[in-house]
C-alpha cells in the first residue's frame, strides 16, 4: 500500500434492506426506509447514539448520503438534512447529499474515505438508497434518462438505458469481431450466473425468481422481450427499492476502540470519468485497446493506489446493469485480455466457484439496482467478503476484494479494494 497509506480507513460494516421489498405497497416513505437501514446499520456496528453525541461534540463525525432522483421519485431533495427525521443523534451531525447517477452513492463513499484520510474527522456514515417503484416503468426510464444527456440522448425515447447498453453491446462485438452467437451466449451465461448467485443472497430481489440458460439465450420472445437492441429482459438489472449504510472509521479511532483492530480497510480507489455521450465514447474507444477506456483507467489506477494486481483479488462486485456493461467489465478488471472475455464466462473464471468469481451477491441483476444505493451496496458486500461475513455467498478464504461502480452509459467509473488489514 505504498501509495494510499497515508492514513488507514477501517471498514466497520453496516447494512442492507431486503430489495424484495415495495415500500410503496407497504404505505412506507423515505424516512422509514432510512430508519430501519440506520437503525440496523447503527446496531450492527456497534455505533451506538450516544458515541455519535460525543464524537459530534467535537466535530469528529460527519454524514455522507448518496441518491440519484429522489426529487423525481418522492418529490423531495435537501436529502442529507432529511437524516435529522431519521435519528435526533444527527442534530448537528454535518451531511450532505452527493450524487453521480448510478454512482452516486460511490462519489459519497469517496468524500468521507477522504474526510477520513485526512484528518478531518473520525467516524464517517455513508447512506445511498432510492425509491423507485412509486412510478411506472416508462416513467422510471425517463427518470433514468437524467443519468444520460437528457436532450441528446433520452428525451422522447422509451427505455433509454437499455438501447444505449445496447449500443455497448453492438461496439463490443464490432470492435473485436467477436461471433455475434458467442458473445450473446456470453451474455445468457452472465444473466444465469447473476440469478443463481441471487438466490443465495437473503437481501436479493431476485432470490425466489426462476431464470435458466434456455429462457435468458432465447430472446424476442413472449417471456424474454427486446427491450434495446440485442438486449431482452433478461440482460437487464432489476427496479429496486432500496439503501444501504456502511460506517467507516480513522485508525485512531480504532485505536480507542480495539473490538474494531480487526476490521478490514480501505486498500484504493479509482474515480475516472468518461466523455459524457455514447457517440463520444464510442470516438474516445478506437485507439484503444478497451471498449471501455476511462472504465479500464479507473481500474488501473485502483490497482496502483493498492500496489496490487488482479492476481490478488479474490472477488469482484461490478456494475451489471446490463450484461453488456459486466461482459466489458471482465477485461477491464484485468481477467482476460480485451476482445476475450467470453473465455472467462466459458470456463467457468466468473462463476461462484470460479477462480475469480464476479457478483457473489447476485449483483444489480440478481440482488437489485436502487440506483443511489448500489455503490454502497457493493462496498458492503466487499465488507462481507473480506470479514467473511457473507453467509450463503461467502466465497471462502477471501482476503482482498474489488468493485466497480458506474454512473450513465459508463460516464462516471468508480472502484475500491477493501481487503484484510495485514
């Protein structure tokens, strides 16, 4: 950790809310979602209101609050203050709300790793969720449009995000010319690995869902639809509500607190972003050996702030809102060399039992995508891993652990390394 040890950010835990759940069904609200994933966040950690009161007194305590749209989705904003409904202990607490489309709970995760590195305070709180089962779903994918250049490339169209990852998928198999059955069998195999890594997960969406390689390679069909390009129903993440907390905390503070010495820590991060629209991505690709870039950039430069390599990973969490965008993942994590990643789902290198397993948690096809959440959700179940905490999905003797958040059409590129404080 020759690059990042400035000062050591321990991982302490938090919490995850069942992403089965409609909190709209239910009559719940925001401030409910909140309280049960701070409250449980809080007590998983120990974290009690009082040691929150004495840190707060002297302003060594700080609130961080990733979403994406709640001004869409629930018609509210000013989201970091809304923590003072949640709990009293956060009167005077400061928190803001941090956002960057679907990474928007990694950019919150990344100002208090910082606030943590620097001195600046003690304990910090990372919060990411969203509510987005109050709409339909055209609505929601309009909502989601936001996240792409609004004007130019969402507005008046249906689904936008599932033609633009299309379109990923259309540059993958030009720019490699990979065999178009190939690579769509890939993507199959990759939705199956995300389904069957759910049903493990006792938070997933997706855990009593039933999905087989049959129905996800036929697609175009009365149960798989094309919903953008060559993508169906079955390439596509899931419409989740949905938060997770995770607490972070300074050496120091761990020092005082010795029942934390163990806790994993924080080994780099990646934060790179891409040009904003599709078309100027696909310009930004043609020198490149990646079709993804600035993705590929973020990934190194976590490696590098690590002194690591993807030989020292024992486990990934990406950003599968489509097949498409984790099939691209494979390569820019370092698994196999651009152009061949459907190796890697062949022979079984991303499976649960894999020697690089990818989405043990079933990922956003199979746990959920609450879009301001899922960065968070990730860091958590790197957490899980490392403190071999993971349950049904624990893959065993997992010592260091990477993730790869994105926000838009891959725009936004954000990855961490928690792994063991050894």
């Amino acid at each position: 950790m020759a690059m990042y040890d400035k000062n050591k950010v321990f991982v302490l835990g938090g919490d995850q809310t069942d992403f089965e759940r409609n909190w709209t069904k239910e009559g719940k609200g925001v401030v409910a979602l909140l309280k049960e994933v701070v409250t449980d966040g809080l007590n998983n950690t120990g974290i009690s209101n009082e040691e929150l009161s004495a840190l707060n007194e002297n302003n060594r305590v700080e609130a961080f609050v990733g979403n994406f749209i709640a001004e869409n989705y629930i018609n509210q904003g000013h989201l970091g203050a809304l923590l003072t409904e949640v709990n009293d202990a956060f009167y005077g607490i400061p928190s803001a709300r941090y956002e960057a489309a679907c990474a928007s709970s990694s950019v919150a995760l990344e100002a208090a790793i910082t606030k943590i590195r620097t001195g600046d305070i003690d304990l910090a709180i990372v919060v990411g969720f969203e509510l987005m089962k109050t709409v339909d779903s055209v609505t929601g994918g309009d909502y989601l449009g936001r996240a792409a250049f609004y004007e130019k490339e969402a507005e008046g169209v249906k689904l936008p995000f599932p033609k633009l990852f299309g379109r990923l998928a259309d540059e993958t198999i030009s720019k490699y010319g990979v065999d178009e059955q190939r690579y769509m069998d890939a993507l199959a195999r990759i939705a199956v690995i995300n389904y069957d890594n759910g049903k493990r997960n006792p938070m997933a969406e997706t855990r009593k869902w039933f999905m087989n390689y049959e129905q996800a390679s036929h697609r175009d069909t009365d149960t798989n639809m094309l919903v953008g390009g060559r993508l169906a129903v079955s390439d596509c993440s899931q419409v989740t509500d949905g938060a997770a907390l995770v607490v972070l905390a300074s050496e120091e503070y761990v020092k005082k607190h010795p029942e934390y010495a163990d806790a994993p820590i924080v080994k780099g991060y990646g934060h790179r972003n891409a040009p904003f629209t599709f078309d100027k991505k696909i310009m930004d690709h043609a020198d490149s050996d990646y079709v993804l870039p600035w993705t590929r950039q973020a990934i190194e430069d976590c490696y590098k702030r690590a002194d690591m390599t993807v030989d020292d990973i024992d486990c990934f969490e990406t950003h599968d809102c489509f097949t498409s965008s984790e099939y691209a993942a494979i390569s820019c994590f370092g698994i196999t060399e651009p152009g061949k990643e459907y190796e890697a789902v062949e022979d079984g290198t991303i499976a649960f039992g894999g020697a690089k397993p990818i989405n043990p948690s079933g990922g956003l096809i199979g746990c959920g995508h609450p879009v301001g959440a899922s960065g968070a959700r990730m860091f958590l179940d790197l957490y899980k891993q490392v403190s071999g905490t993971a349950g049904g999905y624990q893959v065993p003797n997992a010592k260091n652990a990477m993730m790869l958040n994105i926000g838009g059409s891959a725009t936004t590129n954000y990855t961490f390394i928690v792994g063991k404080n050894e």
